[in-house]
C-alpha cells in the first residue's frame, strides 16, 4: 500500500512563492534577536553555550557590567541574506578571547579600584565570550530561534499568496 504525491503539482504555487520571499525583514527580526541573546548573556554572565563567565577578582558586581556601555554596544546589521551581531567598542576583544597585560615602560602595572591601589607585574584577564565563536558554532538556541523565525517568515509568505 502506497501513496504517490507529484509534490510540483500539489505544491508548485507555494514553492514559487518561496523562491519570491524577500527576507530582508526577517533578517532583521534575526539581528534584533541575536543581540537580544547577547545581551542576555552579560545578564547571565555566561557565554553563549551557557558556561560561566569567571567571577571578578577586583570589584564586586558581575563581569563585564561596570557601566553597561559594552553590554548596550552590541548592536545588528543586516541585509537580504546576512545578519551580523557586533560591537565597535575597541575593549570587547580582550574580553571576547581574554589577554595577558604587562607594563611596556615601567617595571608594573598600577590601577585604582575604589579607593585601593592594585599592582601587578602582570595582568591576566580571562576570556568572557560574548559571541559564538567559530570552532564550535552556532549555540544551539540560537539555531532554533534562528529557524523559528525563519519559519515564520516563509509561513506567513506562503500563506499570504
């Protein structure tokens, strides 16, 4: 027992429409997600995949949430068929894959926390990713909101004609 369906036929109309669907506004509704999620993480204080961001070792509070001003620069830009999630604050890459700080012209380091002084022959700050990064993809949350939406966009297409 069987069933043959000609999916052209039957289906030809709404794969025409696919094909005509301009995505441009659900790739915005992508990017406003996807910094969404970003900023979710620093709230969290954890990186993409749900792991941890390391406890601060100077001040109280969260990591990375002093002022809020990296938190609040993540922003979106998209076109038809791209959504690219970023910042331009030049500090978020120390952050993003941590570094190891030491004096260039002094023999240590000195900064004030509060009233404190702190010195060091050398600092390392631990990475705190923010973003995916590339080895390990996508998270797979971010996946599904993807699609969902995506989803969404190419139903309510379909539908519409």
């Amino acid at each position: 027992m069987s069933i043959q369906v000609d999916i052209k036929a039957s289906f030809g109309k709404r794969l025409a429409a696919i094909a005509d669907i301009d995505f441009a506004e659900a790739m915005e509704t992508i990017g406003q997600d996807l910094a969404s999620l970003v900023r979710l993480g620093f709230r969290l204080s954890q990186d993409p995949y749900g792991d941890a961001w390391e406890q601060l070792s100077f001040r109280k509070g969260k990591p990375l949430e002093d002022t809020g001003h990296l938190r609040q620069s993540f922003h979106a830009d998209t076109d038809r068929n791209r959504v690219t999630v970023g910042t331009n604050v030049p500090y978020a890459a120390v952050h993003q894959y941590g570094a190891v700080i030491m004096p260039v012209n002094a023999k240590t380091l000195a900064w004030q926390v509060g009233q404190a002084w702190h010195f060091a022959k050398r600092v390392e700050i631990p990475a705190r990713p923010m973003l995916p990064n590339e080895s390990e993809g996508l998270p797979e949350s971010w996946s599904e909101s993807i699609t969902d939406i995506l989803l969404e966009h190419v139903s309510g297409n379909i539908n519409a004609n």
